[in-house]
C-alpha cells in the first residue's frame, strides 16, 4: 500500500472513530512530531553562553547556591 492510500485508510479510522482517548493519542503524535527543539530557536550567542556554563560546570567551577544568595543580600 502506498503512502496516500496509507492516509485515507487512517482518515477513514479517525472519522469514524468516537473514542476520545484515541483521538487524544493521535493529537499528541502531531504536537510531538511538529514540537521544534528549544535549542534550535536560540542565536548563537546563547548556545556559546549555555555551552561556557556547561563546561564551567564540567570542571567543577561552581559555587553553592547558599553562598552566592549571601554575597548577593
């Protein structure tokens, strides 16, 4: 079966169909599949700014949250 017969034939399924938890599944599909990664909404600039704060991270260039609130009263 090709991919248009593929479609009416789950056309077909939904419109006959008067389940809303399959109607709900199948919403979610396409939110999922349409749903654009953050990441890929952000200027570069901002991906260098997260990426420096994971490598900060990574080498252990933190301090505790208590301790900058303090400094910061």
């Amino acid at each position: 079966m090709n991919i248009q017969a593929e479609k009416i034939q789950l056309a077909k399924m939904l419109l006959e169909t008067e389940n809303p938890k399959i109607i709900d599944s199948i919403k979610k599909i396409f939110k999922k599949e349409n749903a654009t990664d953050f990441w890929d909404d952000l200027m570069p600039e901002q991906r260098e700014e997260i990426e420096k704060a994971l490598m900060e991270i990574k080498n252990g260039e933190v301090i505790a949250y208590k301790t900058f609130i303090q400094k910061h009263r």
